[in-house]
C-alpha cells in the first residue's frame, strides 16, 4: 500500500490528470474546520502535502512551526 493511501480518511488527496492534449497532474487536498473546508490543490505534491500539514498543526492548536519542520524531515527540505 502506497503512502498517499495511508492517510486519514477524512482528508484525502486526489491526484487527477487533465484530459487536455498535454496531461498535467493535479494534487488537491481539502483540510475541513468544523463546517469549513480548505482546498488545496497544485501540480507538486511535495508542496501541497505540506501545505495540508502546516494548516492541520495550525488548527489542531499547533502553533510552533519548528515541530511542524520535523514532520516535514529534519531540515524541513523541499
């Protein structure tokens, strides 16, 4: 089983591909506050996966960025 079908059911990422003459793949994630709902969507993933778990630790009540870095790696690289 892949890591992207690890995640948590409530907030799943979607990867489609266009149906133009150039495919491009498309990312999106949808991170829900209460009655709210976030979409994140972007061609990268690396870049879109992060962006889920930076706004999860943040209304999660995380607000120190330098534990949200170690989820991320040790450096935080891209």
């Amino acid at each position: 089983m892949d890591e992207l079908a690890l995640w948590s059911k409530r907030n799943t990422l979607v990867h489609s591909q266009s149906v133009g003459e150039e495919p491009l793949g498309e990312y999106r994630y949808t991170v829900t506050r209460g009655a709210d709902a976030l979409r994140i969507t972007g061609a990268n993933l690396h870049l879109v996966r992060t962006a889920k778990l930076v706004l999860d630790e943040f209304f999660n009540g995380e607000r120190n960025l330098n534990n949200i870095a170690a989820l991320l790696g040790a450096d935080g690289a891209w």
